[in-house]
C-alpha cells in the first residue's frame, strides 16, 4: 500500500482518506485547519504521514450520525474505521474505540454499493461541468481511463499516484494529457487502435478541477464500475440493438448456464460489444491465466471498450481479425480453435451480399444476417466445443425459404444442443423478446431441450424488466438437468423438456420453445372461484358508485356555473417558495438501489410510482428500519407533495396515509411544511396544470440530463386564490382523481372477473341453464354506445 520506514508503516492522503471514508479535500481540510494533525515525511519525491499517528489523531474523532454506516454503533471513531479497513492493529493504541466494538470488513454487497455511492458523484452535472465537458457523454471518457488504469495497470496508476501525492506541478490539463497517453500506450500494444488521448483533450477543466480529489474517489471504485460506466453511456448515447451492451439480467443468466463452475481453454466473442460477456467469464473462471481470450472487431470504438474492460479484470484479449468481415461464405471452410463462444450479434442485421458456396448448412439470405452469425459461430468452434447466441425470436420460426432449410439442416447435422426463450422488454430500446441458442459441434443427436422463460423476470420501470436471482438459479438447474438427463421438481418441469428430433421434424422445423412448452395450459377456474371475483367486482363497482355519486354532488355545487362565482380579485402573485420548503431526495451515496431488501419494512417511493397524482406500488421498494433512521430526515408526512425531478420530469402525487413515514429517492423532490392559508391540494392541481408542466420541463432540458434544479423548482410563479377558493378547486379535482383511480380498480377487477368466468364457461361449454336469470329483469346494455364511449 505504501512505503516502510524506521517509523513504522506510511501511508499518503489518498489512502488516509480511503481509510477514513472520506473524500481526499476532507483530508486536506483536518491538515489545513488543525495544527495537531500528523506531520508529513518527505521519501524521496512522495509525502506520507505515519499511519500510527494517523490513526491516534483519528482516534479522537467520532463519525457523526449521517456518515455512519450501519454496523457502526454511535461513538465509533475514524479511527477505528481506518484500523478496520486497514486490516492492522499491532502498534496502533485503541483509544477512542466504542467498547467491544471492531469495525468489520465492509462485504462484497457493501462495497459495490459504496462503489456505486462514488460514481454516482463522479457523474453529477457538477463534475462534468468542473471537468470542461459540454456534456456527459464528452466526459465518460475520463472516468473510463481512469477506472481502466486503476485496475489494468496498477504501475501506471501508481505512478500517477506519486505525482499527485507529491504535488508535482501538475495541472488538470497535464493530468488529462498523461491519463490519456498512458491509457492508449497500453491499448496499441494489443494492437487496438489508440483514441482516448484525443478524447480527453476535448475537455477543458475549470480552475475549481480537483486532480487529488478526483484520484482518490476513482482509488474507492471497484473493477465492476466500468460496466457501470458502459450502461450510463448507453442510457446518454440511446444505443440501438447494433451497438447496445448485453443487459446485466442477461449476462448473468448466461454465465449461470455456460460457466457455473468457472471456464478454461480458449472463449471468443465474434461481436463483443463493450466485452461485457467475456469478462463475466473470466470473473467466473476466477483466474484469468487458465484463459486465451479473443474478440473479434466489427469496429475500432467496440474492440477498444472490449480491451479495455478486460484488461481490468486481468485478462489482455487478442483481437481476432478474421471476425472483421465474418461473410463471404468462402471464410466459413476455416479451422475451428474455441472452446466456448458467447455471442450478442445484431438482431435481424442485413448479410449483404453473400455467395452461395461454402456455406456448411446453407446460404443466408441477403437480407437477414441470422444464420449468418449462427454459422459463424458454428466454424469458430473446435470439435467438443460449445456455444450460446443471443438470436431475434424470429430465426426459430422464419418462413423465409432460405432460413427454413438451414434451420433443417442445424437441426439435423445435431449441432443445436437446445434454446431458451426469454422474456420480453429485458433489451434496451426494445420490447421484442429474444432466445439463446446452445450449439456444439455436429453430433448425432437425437433431442433438442427447450426451455420456455417467458412468463419470469419483473418490470423494474415501465419499459424494463429483469431476471430475479432466483429465475437465474432455477433456469440453470433445468438447463442442467435437461442436458445430463435429471430429474426435475414439477415447477421446473413445466418450462422445460426435451423433444426428439422427429417431433421437431413434424413441427416444420420450429425451433421455437413456446411450440414445445406451453404456458398457456391453464386448468378453468372453480366456480367458488368465480365467485369470489365476482364478489371484488361487486366491491369495486360500489366502491366507484359512491365515488361518483360524491363526484356529481361537488359538480354541482362547487364547479364553475354553481353557486357564487370567485372574486378574480383576491389572487396574489407569488413563488413556490413563498408556500411551502422544497427539499431534494437523498443522494446516491445515502440512498441507493444497493440498500433495497425485500426483508425491509420501511416503503421508498421511485418516479415510477408517481401515476395520477397518487402514489402506487411503493410496498415493493423498501429498506431497513436502520437505514430509514440515518435517512429521518427524508421521512414523508401526510400532505407532502412529490414532484419527479430527474428524468421524466413532471409527475406529481399527494402523499396519503398509507405512505406516512416513506422515504423517496434522490429524483424526486419534496414539497412540505406549508404555510398557513395554502391547500396542498390546490398546489397539486396547480403542478399539474399543463401550461405549468411545460414550465417545469422547460427548465429541466437547460442541464445535460433532463433535470430540474430546487432553486429553480422554488421559483415557480405561482396565482393563489383566496383559502375557500383554493379548498373549493382542490376538494373537487381531488375526488376526480378518486374517480380516476376507483374506475382503473374496477375496470381491473371486471377483467379478472371475466378472465375466471372465461376458463369456467369455456371448460363447461354452457351456461348452466338452472340459474339463467329472468330476460325481463335483466337491463338490455346499448353495446353500440359502450364502445363509442370507450374509444373516445
């Protein structure tokens, strides 16, 4: 970690502050401001502090309440911190301590949490701005240097460490110039073609650039931060499927099926991306030595990411020329040399122009690369190989003459092992849905395994959904289990089989799994089922009627054309300010999706929950009792509005009684405390108004990611009636927004009803004539009119 002297260990600022957990200028404050702090060693060009002092000036210093972690107790030092992360204690006194009390080592889940904590800060607009970037995207560049520094080539960073712990005359323009010659030095040598020098020196950094602040936050991110970086510059760059890295949900699933008990030997990936699925394989061999990795190269900017993150993870790539151009068919007579290879190629890429000959299961047609890619793959391998594509849906059910007879003859030469059908919305950009292809060399196979994933994962946004850990887990075991040939729980059993080759041959050749392994064989609902959605109908229906009846009555005495008319001269002009505090959701480092438990007990409230101007789903987000105490302050009360600030920025919700003591996250920002004569209700009905609206994103599109600032927030112009007048608006758009939300209820429930009665009727194939109700008493329904009114 650092130098030896006679005086015992030595550590720099940097480290200091790691130790500490704190920022580095925290550091340089306590030595500014405080004559005691420990006085600096010069060693040759480097100053170092002995970490024995370090630690007994620390000693005296407690972590305040919002700084510490929760395992800490109060009255813990940062002392005892820095003793604990530091893994030595001989020679440091203890004083200080909380009694019994020993700081343990932060968990693998902590740390990628605190992980994410720092990047989250190296990615506010404030950095980018300090840094010179005219956008985010401009300025990824640098913590991507940085990062791949930090854990590809140790003995550069460390040099670069030295020169900052020195304070060597080094300007933010100099260390912009050094980070990007040393990190594409690095990549020439694996013979990529160098870029990032020219990148950096589009940057022009403020004065207020902190070179040491910056080093020693990159010095606490972990080597998982670079995918970190790839997925924020695909959500800046809105990457389509050419270009797009392999979801997380994905690679992780993959490397479940392929490598549970690690890899060796030699794995290439023919269109790699950011090297997002080769890297998973090395972490998963856990010894980067036992592995040849190569890449191919469709492009300069895709090798150089690839290179980049594996070399992070220890591994130095080979680029693999011969995947340039992958077609004409002629290259696919080559000599096969991997072991394993993972693909992602783009979905429904058009081949171009091929030649007929030389294709092993037949010629693609021009205007789908599909099989193209599968064949590829299939000459890249070695005889005993193996390999899992990523492949569009429809290259298992095309009718396209073409496609059909190589499919035939993947199916028949025994190189498709079996295919996975995954869920929707799991691709960025895309609600399409995808399978993976497993494919060995030829064999004389006589089955093919499906396995029908369809129906698993969860939305975690609208547009986004995921695979929990346990649908990875349950999805290996009956990959295994179909390939060796087990037996399998019946939960699994029912997404997954193996079907013969001939009974593929009578399915056209499908090698579709929802052909082979149905979902929807579902049994007919009983009939004290049937009941009981009917009886939640019922409910809900009422439910909706009483609304509507209060919503009639407040039509007719408090809406416009009703009863005395507002006296326009009563309105004052002021800002939200004026009203109500404005308050922004914790930041990334105190509030993180790290922290979310399905154990814990307090709710957190996200954008996506702000529908309506109500707040719905919160229950499936919540953290510790813990956490939820350090974050007190971010506690919601009954009558708080929420505004969503980042993002999708406008939706509004009335904090109610079921959300009392929730917290919300750092998009989000809080109205509160408001004054005397305001109506929270009035104020939500005004956010919403679509001319105000349109002010709020106005503002929010001036920053690089649509946000809006709470000093702008709090300059909101707002017309604020007289109190009654304000009661009367908000009382009577209030009960609209209940009628909204009991209609949405009911027509859910009508749904479901309708679902069971569906299965019922259809399993029966007639009504039960004993209980027909009488012609006379049922109320004849105008269809035509239901269905003008709905499509209006």
């Amino acid at each position: 970690m650092s130098d030896k002297s006679g005086g015992g260990r030595l550590v720099s600022r940097a480290e200091i502050a790691e130790l500490a957990g704190v920022g580095a200028s925290a550091v340089t404050n306590w030595q500014n401001r405080h004559p005691d702090f420990p006085q600096e060693l010069r060693v040759g060009h480097k100053r170092l502090f002995r970490f024995a002092d370090v630690v007994r000036w620390l000693d005296a210093r407690s972590v305040p309440k919002p700084a510490r972690k929760e395992e800490e107790p109060a009255g813990v030092t940062y002392g005892a911190r820095a003793r604990a992360l530091s893994g030595q204690s001989e020679g440091v006194p203890v004083a200080g301590r909380a009694a019994g009390f020993v700081v343990p080592s932060p968990s693998a889940e902590q740390q990628r949490a605190r992980s994410r904590r720092v990047l989250a800060e190296l990615l506010k607009p404030q950095m980018v701005e300090t840094w010179g970037a005219p956008s985010l995207t401009a300025y990824l560049p640098l913590p991507m240097c940085l990062i791949f520094l930090r854990w590809g080539a140790p003995k550069d960073w460390a040099v670069l460490e030295d020169q900052v712990d020195a304070h060597l005359a080094v300007t933010p323009k100099d260390f912009l110039s050094k980070v990007g010659e040393r990190t594409d030095r690095l990549l020439k040598t694996c013979g990529v073609e160098p870029a990032m020098r020219f990148a950096l020196q589009g940057l022009e950094p403020l004065p207020a650039a902190d070179v040491p602040q910056l080093m020693a936050s990159v010095a606490g991110l972990d080597q998982d931060a670079f995918r970190d970086l790839l997925d924020a510059y695909a959500d800046v760059v809105r990457m389509d499927s050419r270009s797009a890295f392999t979801p997380r949900t994905v690679v992780a699933l993959l490397s479940e099926l392929v490598a549970p008990a690690g890899v060796s030997g030699r794995i290439h990936d023919p269109y790699p991306r950011g090297g997002e699925l080769l890297s998973a394989m090395v972490a998963a061999s856990g010894d980067g030595s036992m592995l040849t990795v190569t890449a191919g190269k469709p492009n300069e900017a895709m090798l150089r990411l690839t290179t980049m993150n594996l070399m992070l993870h220890g591994v130095t790539p080979r680029a693999d020329t011969r995947d340039t151009t992958p077609w004409p068919g002629a290259g696919e007579q080559r000599q096969g040399w991997a072991d394993l290879v993972l693909a992602n190629p783009p979905f429904n890429a058009e081949s171009g122009r091929v030649l007929d000959g030389g294709w092993r299961y037949g010629s693609p047609p021009p205007s789908n690369a599909n099989f193209a890619w599968i064949q590829h793959v299939l000459s890249s391998l070695r005889p005993g190989g193996r390999a899992a594509v990523i492949m569009a849906d429809n290259a298992a059910v095309s009718d396209q003459p073409r496609e059909r007879v190589i499919r035939r003859a993947l199916v028949e030469g025994g190189v498709v092992d079996g295919i996975l059908a995954l869920p929707p919305h799991l691709f960025t950009g895309t609600a399409v849905s995808a399978c993976i292809w497993f494919l060995t060399a030829p064999s004389r196979r006589t089955e093919v395994h499906f396995i029908n994933a369809r129906e698993l994962g969860e939305m975690v946004t609208r547009t986004r959904r995921e695979l929990r850990p346990d649908d990875v887990r349950l999805l290996g075991q009956i990959h295994r289990s179909l390939r060796d040939g087990n037996s399998m729980p019946d939960e699994a059993r029912a997404l997954g089989r193996s079907v013969s080759v001939e009974e593929i041959a009578r399915c056209d050749y499908s090698l579709s799994p929802v052909d082979y392994v149905s979902l929807g064989a579902y049994g007919a609902a009983t009939p004290a089922q049937v009941e009981s959605a009917r009886r939640k109908l019922d409910g809900a229906l009422d439910l909706a009627g009483s609304v509507d009846a209060e919503a009639r009555w407040l039509w007719e005495q408090a809406a416009p054309g009703h009863g005395p008319e507002p006296d326009a001269g009563g309105r004052r002009n002021v800002l939200l300010q004026d009203l109500c505090k404005v308050q922004p959701g914790p930041s990334p480092s105190l509030l993180n999706p790290g922290m979310y438990s399905e154990d814990g007990t307090v709710r957190v409230v996200l954008p996506k929950h702000l529908r309506y101007r109500r707040i719905h789903g919160s229950e499936d987000t919540r953290v510790s009792v813990g956490d939820a105490q350090r974050l007190e302050r971010f506690r919601l009360g009954e009558g708080d509005i929420l505004c969503t600030r980042t993002g999708t920025v406008g939706p509004v919700a009335l904090v109610g009684a079921e959300e009392v003591g929730s917290l919300y996250n750092g998009n989000l920002l809080r109205l509160f405390d408001f004054g005397p004569g305001v109506d929270p209700r009035f104020v939500l009905a005004y956010l919403s108004l679509p001319g105000i609206q349109a002010w709020i994103k106005d503002r929010a599109a001036m920053s690089t990611v649509d946000s809006i600032k709470t000093s702008a927030m709090k300059q909101l112009p707002v017309s604020l009636p007289p109190y009654e007048e304000q009661q009367r608006i908000g009382k009577l758009l209030r009960v609209l927004d209940d009628q909204v939300a009991a209609h949405q209820h009911a027509a859910a429930a009508a749904d479901a009803a309708r679902g069971d009665l569906s299965t019922l009727l259809m399993d029966t194939a007639a009504l039960p004539t004993a209980h027909q109700p009488d012609a006379g008493l049922v109320p004849r329904i105008d269809h035509k009119k239901v269905e003008e009114a709905a499509s209006e």
